[in-house]
C-alpha cells in the first residue's frame, strides 16, 4: 500500500482505496472481474499499484488472454484502456525508458 500512497500523491488522486485481492500471488480472477464491472459502469480512471508476478498476470488476462504480459518489468507502469470491443494496451513505461 505504500507504494500506491506515493504514486497516489504524485498524481493527486483524491479517493485511493486498498483492495485486498490485489496480493502479489492471489489469483487475478477478483479484481477483473471489479475492473471490468467498473469500465463498463464508465466510473473512469482507474490505477492499480500491485507486484510482480499479479499486474503482469492481470494485464493479460484483461487483454483478452490467461498468459503473462512478458514485457513488463518490476518498477514499470502499463496503460490498458477500456471500450465498448474490450480492453486495449496503450503506453508502457519501463525504468530503463527514463
């Protein structure tokens, strides 16, 4: 959590909340299943702040498949953007990009 309470303050976002089921070895089944529900609602932007091996798991999964996202490295940030057709990768940004 206090990884998210830094990045949080940095972004100044405003309502950070701690969800239990973004552990870095829980299933990723839970928190899709919520991020989906949230994307189609259109509650906007979400930041998820996690470990390895749990964000690379769950940005697969949202990007259609059960495999890992191989490219994504400790200390990195990935934008996944939702519409009506499902999620889609956007940006990455890995601490070798810096």
């Amino acid at each position: 959590f206090e990884t998210a309470q830094i990045v949080a303050a940095e972004l100044q976002v405003p309502d950070l909340q701690k969800v239990q089921d973004i552990q870095p070895e829980n299933p990723v089944e839970a928190v899709y299943s919520r991020l989906n529900a949230a994307a189609q609602k259109g509650e906007g932007s979400l930041f998820v702040v996690s470990h390895m091996p749990f964000l690379p798991a769950l940005a697969g999964a949202l990007l259609g498949g059960r495999a890992l996202v191989t490219d994504f490295e400790t200390a990195s940030v990935l934008f996944l953007e939702y519409q009506a057709s499902g999620w889609t990768r956007g940006w990455s940004l890995r601490p070798r990009d810096l």
